[in-house]
C-alpha cells in the first residue's frame, strides 16, 4: 500500500496521443521564431495539433464531491472539484446546496489546494536520528514504514502499562473532526491516562464564559444579522476571521444597508474599516465601555420590559449616581438582578468616566449606546476573543453578552443564538475495555493542573471543567502532578501556536518519546520521536464538522474526495490521499490497538471491532478484511474510519435508527448512507426565536433557568471552586488576579458583570506600549504560512504588506522614535523580543503596536522558514506574549495585557 | 443563497445561457459594487487558480489606500482586472496585432502573433499586462525536497498529481486550454492578460472571479442587454471608472463605496449613524 512509487507514466501519456505536452511545446510554441517567419507551415501544424488537444480536454472538467473546510471553525460546507481523468482537486467552493453560505466560500478555503499541494508535506514516516532535541538541531529523520513506526509507539505504551504509570502517557489535540473522541478521549481512556489536553484555551475559550453566566451556555453564538438593525462588534471582525466568515462575509454588504455597525477594536480591522463607527478603544478597557452603554441604556430607559421588567409605578429610578431600591422594580420572568447590575456596577459608569478610560469620545459613546438600545431587541452585542484573552477578560466577556440579556436580544430576531438540535449520534464508548490498570491511571490529576486553586477553569460552572492548554508545559517541565513519557499529538503545533512558546520546546524535548500526527515538519514536529503524516482534511479523510448561522446548524462531511468509491477502503488507500498518510482519529488508533494486541494487550482492539461494526451490513472489520498482514489492517484500519463516521451520522442516513433509537428533533432526513454521503451536508430546522424564554414556556440553562445579570450561577461556581479548596471566593479571586471580591466597596462586585482595569504584564515604564496580535485572514489557523497565496495577498490585513512581516505602528509613535516606514525594529516584552519591519499605518491606535499573528516559523517548510529547520522568517508573536491566563475561563491572554517596547534595530 | 428565489450567479449564468458570445452586439462588462466587497481577495486566488498563474502574475489584484489620520482614517480596497477598454491602447499600439478587439468586445491576444516587444505594457495605464520573462513555474520543476525521502520535491507532486505540462503547477486546471483563444499553458516571450475567462464564457461560465467572490460584489454581463443584471446594477448608482482621465473608457466599473457605512473619511468625528 505504500504511496512512495510515484505514478507510472505507461498509459501512452494521460491523453491517449502519440506525442507527449512537451513535443506539442517544442512544434507550436516559440511564438517569437514563429512570428517572425510569418504565417508557415511550422504555426499552421501547431494550430492542428493545438485543436487535436483542445477536443480532447473538452470534457475534461470533472466533478464536484462534498467535503468539509476546516481553515478556520467556520468549518463550511465545501464542495471539491476533482478532475475525472487525473484524479487531481483543481478547486474547492461552498457547498451549493449549504443555506448558510451556497457556493460562498471565503478565501481560506481555496488555500487548502496549496495545501493538499505542497511538497513540504510529508510524504511518509519518518524516525529521528539524532537523540538530541533542540531548536535548530537537525532531527536527521529518516523514514520508516508504518509498521515499524506504529510498532515503536506500541512498544513504549506497553512499558507504560506494565510499570503501571499509564498516566504519563499523554495526547494533545489540536485541529480536529468529531471523530475526535476515538483519538482524543477513548484512546488514552483504555490506555490509562487522564493527559488528554486540547487547545482550546488557546482558542477563545474566555469568550464563551459571558454567555455561561448570563444565560448559562457554554457556546459560541451565531448572530441574526438577517433581521438586526444594531450590531457593536467586540474585538470580533466577521468578515475576516471567525466565525462563519463565509456567511457574514456574503451578508455584510446588506447589513450595512439595513443596520447600524460598530465595531470596537484598537486597530482599524477589516469590519471596522467598512463599518459607521469605530471606537479605536485602549486595549484591556472593553469593560469600562460596556458599562458605560449599559448605564446609558437604562439611564435612558431603553431596555426590553419584556425581557428585563420595568419599575411598578413606571418611573425610570435609574439615575445617575443613585442606587435603586430593588423592592420599586418588577422583574420579568425571563431574567433577574438588573438592579443588582446597576446597584453594585453601573450607576456611577457614565460615558464621560468611560471616555477618560478608554480614550474614545463621550459623545461617541452615548451615540453608539442609544442607537443600540432603541434598535433593540434587533440589536446585537457580539463578543469576540479580543475583550475577553485577557487576564480579567471573564468578566468582561460576561458585560459585553449582557447588552443583550438588556435589549432582549437573547435568542431573539434579529439578535443572538446558538445552534438547533443536531442529529449526529455519539460514537460507542469503551467503558467496558477500561482494565484495573488504565482505572488506576485515570485516577490521576491531569497534567495541566486545571482545577487547582490558582486555575478554576470554570467551564460548564465546573471547578476545573476546562482545559489550561499552555500551563501543560510547565505541568511536564515540573513533573507536577507528573512525568510525561510518551506524549502521541495530533494536528496542533503546540511549540508554536503557545504564548511563551519557548516552554514549550524545552518541555517536548524533555518528554522521552513523541509521536505527532500532523502534515507538515512542524516546530512541534522537531522535537518528535515520529512524525506520521497526517491525511489532509479537507481532501483526504472521513470526518465530521458543524457550521452554524442563518438560524441552522449543518451537519458537514469530509470525505476522500479523490477516490472513486470512498466506501470502498482499498481505493481510498490507493487513490484517496497523496502519500503514504493516514487519518489521525481513527486509522492510526486501529494500527495502534493492532500492534498492541499483537503485545498482549487487546482492549482497544476489540474495544474497535465489537463495537465499530459497519451499521449496514453488520459486518466486523475483521469479517471485512480479515488477516493479519499489515495490508489487511490498513484496509481494515481504512474500513474503520467509514465505519465510525457512519455510526456518529447514523440517525440522519438510517431511517429505522431514526425513529427506533434516536431522540429525533427535527432536521433533514436522509433514506440511506450513500444519499447523503454524496449530498454530505444536512441541515437542521431553523432556531425557533425566543424558545429559551421562560415567558414562552421556556428556560436557561442558569442555576436560577433565567437569564442573570446579578451573576447567581457564577457565584454558585466560585462558591464551588472555594469549597474544593477549603478557603472562601475572595481568596480565588486575588490568587486568580482579579479585582471583584465578594463585600469590599471599594472593588468591583465579584459576581455581576463589571469592569477591572487591565493587569498589565510587563512594567509600563519599560515597556510603554500595547502589543495588540490579531489573526490572519488568510491564516487557517496557523497552518497557511507554507503556501504562496497566503505570502502573495497578505495585504487582506489592512496595513499588512504582502511577503513581509510587519508590524504596524502608528506614524506618531514612530516619529517619537525616529522609526521609518520600512526599518528593521526589535519589539520587546518581559517574555522575550522579535524582529521585525515597521509599518507606519494610521489605523492604529496611539501607543499600540498591531501585529498580524503566524509569522516566525523556523520549520514547518520552505516558504513558511528563512531556513528550514534553521531560521526563522519573520517574527513570532508568541514570543513576545507571556504566558499568563484569564484564570476564571483557564485561557491563555493573548490580547489587552501585553506591554512591549519597540526600539529601530 | 440557493433558498432564495434565484441566486445572483444563476441569472447572471442564464444571461451567458441565452446569449451568443459571438454575436457582433456583445458588449461584455463588470460592475464591481464595493459596498460588497470585503476586501477578502478570494478572487485573486480563484483567478490565479483557474488561469494556472505563477506568483506575481495577478490578473485581478487591488489597489488599497488609506487615508487621514488616527482616528479619522478610512481604508478602501479596490479590486482591480483588465479593463476590456473599449479604446484600447494596447490594442492600439501593438506592432503585431497580437492584441485585438474579439467576441464580447473582449480586449483578446493572440500569443502566435505576439513578439514580446512589450510596446501594450507600456501603453496599458492600468499595469494589466504581463510579462512572461521566464518560463513560467519554475518553482514545480525544482527536484529538491526540504526533507530527503520524507517530503516531495514539488516535480514529485506534479507527478503523483498526474500533471505531464511544463511550466505548470501542481493543481494544474486543464480548463483554462480549452478554448480557441487559449495557448496550452503560457512560455517565456510572450505577454498575456485576463480576459474575462473567455474559456469559461464559452462554456456558459462566469468569469472565475465572479462565480468566486463570496460577497456577491461582481456583476457580469452584456451591456447591450438591457434586461442584464450589469444594466439593472448600473441603473441603480451612479458609476465610477479607474482613471477616467485616461479616455480608454473601460468596460469594468464601480459602484457605491468601500465604506458603506456612513462613515466620513478624514473629516472631523466619525459620521453620524443612519
């Protein structure tokens, strides 16, 4: 099955004539020497046999198979044309049938051919060599077959398991499909580890905190801009970055015509430049100016009484600098503690204190609040990453999300939402595999120490309920709770994509034995024992993904697209990726539970085989393929991953599962797999507005089911997390660096929604400046800095110049420093510093130096390096960014915080 | 949206369906609406995709501009292509021919007739034109990987991606060749420049960057229908040219702006909300 021959040229060349392209080039072209002999026998033969090729790629157009995009969580629906002759994708567009986007798909998505292309992929597996690990030493990887490469792996679980310390055994998770829990969870589960770490705090994960302590859902939103007249965007640029970028991007030019749009950012984004109002705010001051609108909006009576509740004799008492005697406002069923909001937060934050704060005009902010409250309940606050990666970015995650519990907005037209219910089912679960030594194992503190006293990683309300991504590294370079020996990652560049990211090498280098799935030499991958190369996602493998927006959410499909039958393991192994690669969630664990059976632990083999059968016919994997050459488990491997796509989908293709087995809720319904695998997208019923209302017969999912302003849920959260830790809210709250305390007037109020002033990092007479990162359009996560378009259009950053890393200052600042457009500078932190070239652009704020993330690679290929394996090109933001949290949520701060300095070189 | 009634693409695509590329009337345009457009580039890249560009050869690029000062700045981004003018100085002033006005009124060239003297790059006010000084692609012919026997050499992806043509690249659209106006991919020499897709047209296809933008910004047809979606665009706002100075009256033209929000460039507080 090996891919390493490359494609035999014996068909008498792919068009079936006598004579190849380059003979046609030699006889037609030379346009030069056939001008100049004028009209000849020479370009009249080459007419001929240009018509001759021309006929015979007429019908050369192919067809269109579904697929998934995964270059941001947008994760659209894509379709991929593949060429019928060669196989080969030539283009890649929105799915047409998807109500999200059509056809409209953002430019990312047509970076993944540059992707599926690129010959820096790797091609095969490949061992290290050289037993040292470092930056800048040469791995000397040579390759390996995968039999041999699974077998190594297998070998050091094996030691783990018999010396009984599974626990050190650890995976990390980055880009992924919702296949995911083969991999991610099952996998270390029967293995005995609870080091299952994702990146998801490295993410946004902050940003779904407003919504959990408001109206109690841990989720990302996707936003009515169909039907709203207001939207203030938060540190959130639609149109170029997250999420349904493709949907916002087709809306936007509409929205503008119907709504007001504002957009609150310290550099002049993409969304801004094209928006009425930009309020250029001081970085780590969002909170002070969602106080101040939320003041304006009372203040001036502009809040939903449906929503929110009036006052019994109708008298507005929300006046400035006074308090309001609760017992004088009649709630509304739908929420509570407004009073509460506006006694212990907003009665004193008007504009004018706002506009000292955050340096923008009062009157800007009173324009933008009041034309906000009197669009409302078609009004949208839209909370992006920006406010909220900040050391106290929960709580201002939780005001911005609170503007629209104000308007009634929540869930309503025109205003907030979250996603219907999907009809994918949850993959077999191997509890019944988990042996006595694996229980012992997963009895252990994880390794990023999520839940102690210093990280409640509050997610779901529960102590330690979400993942600390960065702080692992200092839990592997502490050994606290332990050591990790044998770490397996998965499509993440964790020595990379972390702040602080230098901890992040030393930590890899000292884990032992690393195994990374992923398809390119990344720097993460410098440091890896093995690298198995990883099938593209968005051409080459089965998963699942979701997109959300236009009131639905789709259920998409990746599928190896370049196979004929993708049903059929043996053309998807031959014809359905480029190289020797293999699908990360689920052919690579089948290998593995293979090679470990083979060593006498046979758990997760038949963990697979009982209960991954093909839900058609019934067939085991064995039955399909049985034997016990390598090739038969790679097709059986291949066999599993269809398998376990269909079971997740099952209750949309399957009828009888549908009505018989499954909780059904609504949505398309599919008659059998090979429908809707050639569709590969469903769709759900539209969001019913206002469902979640408890005045409609509804609820939140809050501890009190209606939606808070006065913080009950979280409250009840850090009483928790105290609990666990024997001491009181208080303590948390100053050992997690935050201002609110629980009785102390003179902070803010620990439970609502209110403002903390910016905890900078870095002391701010030595480094005098705000480092503001912020994403690349064309980023794909990171993964996008090896392919040429991504290089060639890096201007779609405004300010941004295509092929050069720069970072953009504003000519005041510049001229201070006798900084040129076009100098080399070092911008520096407490955390380390970078090179790079200035760019004067006026579109950034005063006393802020914007910087477009992901560049400063020093591996992961030729174009994304200065030299591969050996410098780097350009400079790397994470280097610059410290490693610190917004405890509350167990993110990393990426935004707000940062103090750098900037000197010309 | 394919819930809607008719998406913009599918009327525009029956407009192509109904007409005759050609017929002598054809009078092919483009409106850009660059309240639209987001300035995303998606149609860079669908372009470059389609005609197997290599770097630095952009058919459809942008010219960006920033203005005033922090914080009454205004960014803008315009896309930009071939103007198909109608008064063509490349057309005009090429030795050979080898540029002429064809179907669509298609500003069309012939590489046969073209002898590189580079006279319509200098007569182009636009920089639309361009020079093949090489043998385009070089990079894919390079048989050298970063890692040895465990990345590719970019030949070695060529190969595994079934693509015989030189100076081609790995995702190599066999499309674009079709046509009777194409030549199998370009050689050192020669100039060339969009043309619409005329390849495309003449399957009934937009131009790729049309069909590519996702934000619905580019408007194509026949000027001399007027039941055209280009007419119904035009006869709703006022339209604009790139360097109307010039009088090589272009066929590709702009509507409303960039910032379609109400906000005022460079003067004083940011505008006034609707």
């Amino acid at each position: 099955m090996s891919q390493r021959d490359t494609t035999p040229s014996d068909d008498g060349g792919k068009l079936g004539f006598s004579f190849g392209r380059r003979d046609f080039m030699k006889a037609g072209a030379v346009g030069a020497v056939a001008a100049g002999l004028g009209s000849s026998l020479t370009s009249l033969r080459s007419v001929a046999q240009a018509d001759d090729y021309r006929d015979a790629l007429v019908d050369h157009t192919g067809t269109y198979k579904p697929s998934t995009c995964a270059g941001c969580t947008s994760w659209c629906s894509a379709q991929i044309l593949v060429d019928d002759r060669t196989r080969r994708v030539i283009r890649t567009r929105g799915h047409e049938d998807s109500e999200i986007h059509g056809t409209h798909d953002c430019p990312r998505q047509d970076l993944g051919i540059q992707q599926l292309y690129d010959p820096d992929r790797v091609t095969q597996p490949m061992r290290r060599t050289n037993p040292e690990k470092g930056k800048g030493v040469d791995p000397e990887f040579e390759p390996i077959s995968w039999e041999e490469a699974i077998g190594m792996l297998a070998d050091e679980i094996m030691e783990l398991r018999e010396n009984d310390e599974t626990e050190k055994f650890m995976v990390t998770r980055g880009r992924y499909t919702y296949l995911r829990p083969i991999l991610y969870s099952y996998l270390p589960q029967i293995i005995g580890s609870p080091n299952n770490i994702s990146h998801s705090a490295i993410c946004a994960e902050a940003e779904k905190f407003g919504p959990m302590f408001t109206e109690g859902e841990w989720a990302y939103r996707q936003y009515d801009v169909q039907n709203t007249r207001y939207v203030i965007a938060w540190g959130a640029d639609p149109i170029s970055s997250n999420r349904q970028v493709s949907h916002y991007s087709n809306e936007f030019g509409d929205l503008l015509d119907r709504a007001t749009v504002a957009v609150v950012e310290p550099r002049l984004s993409s969304t801004a430049s094209k928006s009425d109002e930009w309020l250029p705010v001081e970085p780590g001051k969002d909170g002070a100016l969602a106080s101040a609108m939320a003041h304006v909006i009372l203040r001036d009576g502009l809040w939903s009484r449906e929503f929110v509740g009036e006052f019994e004799d109708g008298e507005n008492r929300f006046v400035p600098d006074e308090r309001v005697d609760p017992a004088t406002f009649e709630e509304s069923e739908n929420s509570q503690g407004v009073v509460e909001w506006w006694n212990e937060e907003l009665y004193d934050k008007d504009p004018e204190w706002a506009a000292e704060e955050v340096g923008v005009d009062a009157e800007q902010i009173e324009r933008i609040a009041t034309g906000f409250g009197e669009a409302g309940p078609q009004a949208i606050s839209w909370l992006g990453g920006g406010p909220c990666m900040q050391v106290r970015g929960s709580y201002t995650a939780m005001a911005i999300h609170a503007l629209n519990g104000l308007v009634g907005s929540v869930g309503n037209r025109g205003g907030t939402m979250y996603a219907p219910s999907t009809g994918v089912e949850d993959l077999p679960a191997p509890d019944p595999y988990i042996d006595e030594v694996a229980e012992h194992g997963l009895n252990n503190e994880k390794i990023d120490q999520r839940g102690r006293l210093e990280f409640p990683a509050l997610k779901d309300g529960e102590s330690g309920g979400g993942v600390v991504t960065n702080n692992a590294a200092d839990g592997i370079l502490d050994e606290d709770p332990n050591e990790i020996k044998v770490l397996l990652s998965y499509w993440n560049n964790f020595a990379f994509s972390n702040p602080e990211s230098k901890r992040w090498e030393d930590a890899l280098a000292k884990i032992p034995f690393h195994a990374t799935i992923e398809t390119h030499a990344s720097e993460t991958a410098w440091f890896a024992d093995l690298i198995l190369p990883a099938t593209h996602h968005q051409f080459e493998r089965w998963g699942q993904l979701r997109s959300t927006a236009a009131r639905r959410r789709t259920i998409n499909l990746h599928t190896p697209v370049m196979a004929d039958d993708p049903d059929d393991p043996r053309d998807v192994l031959e014809n359905g990726r480029l190289w020797d690669c293999k699908t990360d969630e689920t052919e690579i664990p089948y290998l593995l539970a293979e090679a470990l059976a083979d060593r006498g632990f046979d758990n997760m083999l038949e963990f697979f085989d009982n209960e991954y059968p093909d839900p058609e016919s019934g067939r085991t994997l064995r039955e399909e393929f049985p034997g016990d050459d390598f090739e038969s488990r790679e097709l059986r491997a291949q066999a599993f991953s269809r398998n376990a796509i269909k079971l997740r989908t099952r209750p949309i293709w399957d009828p009888a599962y549908r009505e018989n087995e499954f909780d059904w809720l609504g949505g398309e319904e599919f008659d059998d797999w090979v429908e809707f695998r050639e569709r590969g997208i469903w769709h759900t019923d539209e969001w019913e507005f206002r469902h979640r209302w408890p005045s409609e017969g509804g609820e939140f999912a809050t501890d009190s089911g209606r939606f808070e302003f006065d913080g009950e849920t979280l409250g009840n959260a850090l009483r928790r997390h105290a609990d666990r830790h024997d001491v009181d809210v208080d303590t948390v709250l100053e050992v997690c660096n935050y201002q609110g305390r629980v009785a102390d007037p003179d902070t803010p109020d620990a439970f609502v929604p209110h403002y903390e002033e910016p905890y900078d990092l870095g002391d701010g007479g030595e480094f005098p400046m705000k480092f503001v990162d912020h994403k690349d359009r064309l980023g794909r996560e990171g993964r996008s800095a090896n392919v040429w378009w991504s290089l060639e259009y890096k201007d779609v950053n405004p300010g941004d110049v295509p092929y050069t890393d720069v970072a953009k200052i504003n000519p005041r600042d510049a001229r201070q420093r006798g900084i040129e457009d076009g100098d080399e500078i070092v911008i520096s932190s407490p955390a380390g510093e970078i090179e790079t070239t200035a760019r004067l652009w006026e579109g950034i704020r005063p006393g802020t130096v914007a910087k477009t993330w992901g560049q400063g690679h020093w591996a992961y290929g030729q174009r994304a390096s200065e030299e591969m394996g050996e410098e780097a090109k350009g400079g790397h933001n994470n280097l610059v960014i410290g490693a610190e949290y917004d405890r509350l949520s167990g993110s990393s701060v990426f935004y707000g915080d940062v103090q750098v300095d900037i000197e010309r070189r | 949206m394919s819930s809607e009634p008719e998406s913009l693409d599918a009327q525009m695509t029956a407009e192509l369906e109904n007409g005759d590329l050609d017929d002598e009337g054809v009078d092919l345009s483009m409106v850009i609406d660059l309240q639209r457009c987001t300035g995303c580039a998606a149609c860079n890249m669908g372009c470059a995709s389609e005609n197997n560009l290599q770097e630095g050869m952009a058919y459809s690029s942008r010219i960006i501009k920033t203005e005033g000062q922090f914080p009454n700045v205004s960014y803008e981004y315009t896309p930009t292509l071939c103007n198909q003018c109608e008064d063509a100085p490349c057309a005009e002033g090429c030795p050979t021919k080898a540029l002429y006005k064809g179907k669509g009124n298609i500003t069309m060239h012939d590489h046969e007739k073209c002898i590189g003297c580079k006279a319509c790059m200098v007569n182009c006010p636009y920089d639309e034109i361009y020079l093949n000084k090489e043998d385009p692609h070089p990079t894919w012919e390079v048989e050298e990987a970063a890692i040895e026997n465990g990345t590719a050499t970019p030949k070695q992806v060529k190969e595994r991606a079934g693509v015989d043509e030189e100076n081609a690249p790995a995702y190599y659209n066999p499309n674009r060749e079709v046509s009777d106006s194409e030549h199998p991919t370009r050689y050192k020499g020669v100039v060339e420049k969009c043309n619409f897709c005329v390849h495309r047209l003449e399957e009934n296809e937009l131009p790729r960057c049309v069909e590519e933008c996702p934000c619905e910004a580019r408007i194509f047809g026949d000027l001399n229908d007027p039941d055209s979606k280009v007419n119904e665009i035009l006869g709703q706002y006022n339209e604009d040219v790139l360097k109307e100075d010039e009088g090589t009256q272009p066929k590709v033209k702009y509507v409303r702006d960039y910032n379609g929000g109400s906000y005022e460039a460079g003067v004083g507080e940011p505008g006034l909300s609707d």
